[in-house]
C-alpha cells in the first residue's frame, strides 16, 4: 500500500512542509522606498486617529450614523433616499481603484491599505522590539506553544491589547461621533452593554487579526489579490524581478562562472512580508511593498552593482516589448471616471436644502365635519438638508371657503434632521369635482428656499353628498 505522498519544500509562503503554520518574521529594508512607505503610513494613522474630531460646517468630517441612516461625508449629511449620490460616490471610489491598479499595481495594497499600514508599521516594529528583533522572535518560535507563554511575548500581547483597544474606540468613534463615544467611556458598561459588546466584538477582531491571522488577510480573506489577474495588464506597473539581468543566479566561489546580478543572497525573501521570493514571478501574494527592491539595492551596492534588479517596471518592459502608455483600459477607466463622478458633483451641487414629503393622514380618508365641511389629514415630513437650522412655514394655494389647521406652522427642523407635522384641509362639498380636489401646498425656509408640492384631496361625490345627512365617510 503506498503512503502519502510528503511535500517538498514550502508548499505555501505560510505552511511547512508538515503542515503547520509557517511565521512569517520579515526584516525590514530601510531603503528609499521604505521611507516614503514609513512617511505615507504615519500620515494615514494620523488622519485616521483625527478625523472624528474634526468638523467641517458644522458637522464631524465623517459619521456613519447607522441607527439613523444618515452618512456624513465632509460635512455633507445623505440619507437613505439618496440612493443615486451614494450609488456614483461608491462607483467613483471602486473605478478609481481599479485605474490606479491598471497604471501602478497594487499600490493600494502596499501604500495605503490599512492592514499593511498597521501591520508593517505599527504592530511588526513593537514585536521587533519587544522581542528582540527578527532573531529573537525566530527563537521563540522555535519553541513552540511555550514561546507564546515567554514573558517578552506575553509583554508583546498586553502592548498588542492597549492598541487594539485604542483602535476600536476610534473606529467606532466614525458611526456614534466622539461626543457619545466620551459618555460611554465615563459611564459603566451596565448602562451600555450594546455598545461595549460592539467595543469588545472590534477590540477582540483586531486583537486577532494582528496577533495571529497577520499577513493570511492578505493571502486569504482579501480578494484584491485574486482581482489583480483581471486588473492587471502586461503594460501596468509592477514590482518585478528582472530574469534576464539576473539570471542564472550564483553565489560565492561559482560566481567566476558566468552568471547574473543575483547572487542569490535571500535578502528579498527575508525582508518579504507575506513569505514570497520575488524571483518567482507576479504572484498574488505580493503586496508591492517594495521591500525585496530596497534589499536587493542594498545588496547591489555590497557587490558593485547597479541598483534595480528588482524595481517598479512592467512585464512587457522587462520582456523587452514596447511599452504602450495609451491602452484601452487606461482610456476607459478615466472616461468613466470622469462619468461618476461629475455625475456625482452635478447631483451633489443641484440637491435641495430641504426634502419634503406629504403622506396621506392615518385612519379614514377623510371625514364630514358638522358644518358639512370635508376634512383631510396630510402629514407633512421635511427633511433639513442644509447646513443650518431652519423653520418651514406651510402654506396652502388660496380656496374659496378653505381652512387650513397646522398645529406647528412654522415647523422648527434642525440641520441634518427630519421632522412630521400633521396638517388639516378643510374644504366645502362643492370644491370636490368627482370626489376629488387638487391643491398645491408651499413650503419655504425663509432663507431661499421654496417648493410647491401638489397634492390630491379624496371627498365624496356630489350625488353621494345628497343622500349623505351627516356624520363620517
């Protein structure tokens, strides 16, 4: 009977050969693209950590208010009804991202996505730190479950949990603003048992992410690196290796054989954070950190040789093809770009200050007052869109023999809220023609805004009225 058969070598950048789990502990390349990574990064985390307390007329700069179902985007409220702004804002974001993939690969991934921005930058150098850089966390490894037990790595755990708190109550600082977030913090979690499982839920992800899932985010959960093979084109900029100068790769005494630039050094496999050799080609593994290019270049200039082995470049341009700048992808994706989002703008810049809704009262349709009088409940819903708070005067169009009741007239309507009054028409028999009667009604902010709105009225027949002696329809 013949056994399994046994792996030869890694199997997957995060897997050995039995099986097990596979740590990745890279060593960082403090080359030029480094910097501009390391500079990019803090710039983001800082943005991130202030954007909640910031205010742009009037309103924080983002909130994501979900119980209400109201988004505010740089001091703009949407609310749900605004389904085509939301539609080209999320279009404009998704084309962008797939044209900034077609010109510069997966620059999102390595510059600005936020699990490598804190990953690379915030919770791999604390770990370096605390465990005595790539070396002494190898050690630990090496023992196993007993090195997670180690003091410096429990140390490492305890700094781990402080920042994950710290990032949950931001994060959720973006959906309740930093006002609520304060009150909940001074209060005990008994008043507040939702929002402090929400806290733990976001506190324990982060925690789990960081500590242990790490760069299988990247390799399994995320699908961007199983789009790029859709994204990508043989013109786009990458993060590559360059076969022909490299190869064939020697090391040591055989280099005085002909060989390539490589020396075969591992240094881009080391410093690699998702366990990858670079010179294997385009794989959906590699975030274009740019890592391998910085160690590469720093072992370029040991050895005497010029920088670039592996550098931003593309396959046909490594190939020695033509580079084509205009290609049908990179025209098509700005056009409909600029579609969104001018779409956007325009329905952004042509959006009334105020929403209004009339809605039929609850109940019968309408009733017949002692007078004889016919009566119809409305309700008025207006939403305050603009940027400060205004009240609404109702109106109704002139009517022979018509009263109009509104308890609140005008109707006091904060920014960003919605508020329903009800309102009462009522109208002699004989304005009814058919058992029916339009009017228009006008509703005005007294700071420019006005809007007339037509609204049908129900009331009996005139036949029907002549049987009728009184009392409800």
């Amino acid at each position: 009977m013949s056994s399994a058969p046994a792996a030869v070598g890694r199997v997957l950048p995060t897997m050995n050969e039995d099986g097990s789990r596979r740590w990745i502990r890279p060593k960082p390349a403090h080359g030029k693209f480094f910097v501009r990574r390391q500079a990019t990064a803090y710039g983001l985390m800082l943005v991130f950590f202030l954007i909640p307390y910031l205010r742009m007329n009037g309103k924080p700069l983002v909130l994501l208010n979900l119980p209400r179902r109201e988004f505010t985007l740089f001091g703009t409220t949407f609310l749900p009804t605004d389904t085509l702004l939301l539609m080209l804002l999320m279009m404009t974001i998704v084309i962008t991202i797939f044209l900034l993939t077609a010109l510069f690969g997966r620059v999102w991934c390595g510059w600005g996505c936020p699990q490598t921005v804190y990953m690379e930058f915030l919770f791999r150098p604390i770990e370096r730190w605390i465990e005595g850089g790539r070396s002494g966390s190898l050690m630990l490894d090496a023992r196993g479950w007993r090195g997670h037990l180690a003091v410096r790595r429990l140390a490492k755990y305890a700094v781990y949990g402080v920042l994950a708190l710290f990032l949950a109550h931001t994060f959720l600082a973006y959906f309740v603003g930093v006002e609520q977030l304060a009150v909940w913090v001074r209060r005990s979690p008994v008043e507040h048992p939702t929002s402090f499982a929400i806290i733990a839920l976001v506190s324990g992800a982060i925690m789990f992410d960081f500590t242990y899932f790490r760069e299988q985010t990247c390799l399994v959960a995320c699908p961007y690196g199983r789009w790029q093979s859709a994204l990508l084109d043989r013109q786009s900029l990458v993060v590559a290796y360059d076969y022909k100068r490299g190869e064939p790769r020697k090391k040591g005494k055989l280099r005085a054989e002909p060989a390539g630039d490589c020396i075969d050094c591992g240094a881009c496999v080391i410093t690699c954070p998702t366990g990858i050799d670079i010179r294997d080609g385009l794989q959906m593994e590699c975030i274009h950190c740019t890592q391998c290019a910085d160690a590469c270049d720093a072992i370029m200039d040991k050895v005497g040789k010029p920088r670039g082995l592996i550098r931003y470049s593309s396959s046909a341009a490594l190939a020695g093809e033509r580079v084509k700048r205009l290609r049908p992808r990179v025209v098509l994706y700005p056009a409909a770009l600029t579609l969104t989002l001018g779409g956007f703008v325009f329905a952004l810049s042509t959006k009334a200050p105020a929403e209004v809704t009339l809605l039929r009262g609850m109940g019968e349709p309408y009733t017949i007052e002692a007078d004889g009088r016919v009566a119809n409940q409305l309700r008025v819903k207006i939403a305050n869109r603009s940027n400060a708070d205004h009240k609404y005067t109702i109106e109704v169009q002139p009517v022979a023999g018509a009263n109009v009741v509104v308890p609140v007239n005008p109707l006091p309507v904060a920014t960003g809220r919605t508020e329903t009054t009800p309102l009462f028409i009522l109208l002699p028999v004989d304005a009814f023609h058919e058992g029916e009667r339009r009017v228009a009604l006008m509703i005005s902010d007294g700071a420019g805004y006005r809007e007339t709105l037509t609204y049908r009225l129900v009331g009996p027949e005139r036949e029907e009225h002549r049987d009728h002696d009184g009392g409800h329809r």
